[in-house]
C-alpha cells in the first residue's frame, strides 16, 4: 500500500514523501503515531526536502496518515 503522512498546523499542511508499505508496517505507524504529541516530530517530504517540527508547534497539530492506494 502507498501512504503518505500530512501535518496540518497554523503554519500550513506539510506532506511527506509517498511510502511504499506492508500492512504490517502501516499498522506500526498507526501504532507510532498515538505517541505523536509527546515530542517533535520529523519527516522526509514528498519534494525530497526534510521538515522537523519542535514539541510545541506539533501539540497544535493534527497527524493524518492517508492511504494513496491500496495494493
């Protein structure tokens, strides 16, 4: 399956690079992400750049993990 991760915040949306995934690695990540307040937050960008959000911006964020396409 494809999926890829989106930050939606007061600064913008922020998409990540499109993953190539198992269910059992999707399922890891939804996993990982219930914990996705607790710390700053990174992520590889679809336009190859790299994005890192500090503690306080990702409290105000929301975390949305869309499937691209289901294979």
């Amino acid at each position: 399956m494809r999926v890829q991760l989106e930050i939606i915040n007061e600064f913008g949306v922020f998409e990540g690079e499109v993953m190539n995934l198992t269910k059992e690695q999707y399922l890891t990540i939804k996993e990982m992400s219930k914990n996705f307040y607790e710390t700053g937050f990174e992520m590889s960008t679809e336009d190859d750049g790299f994005i890192i959000i500090p503690p306080e911006i990702v409290r105000k964020s929301i975390l949305k993990i869309k499937i691209k396409e289901d294979v």
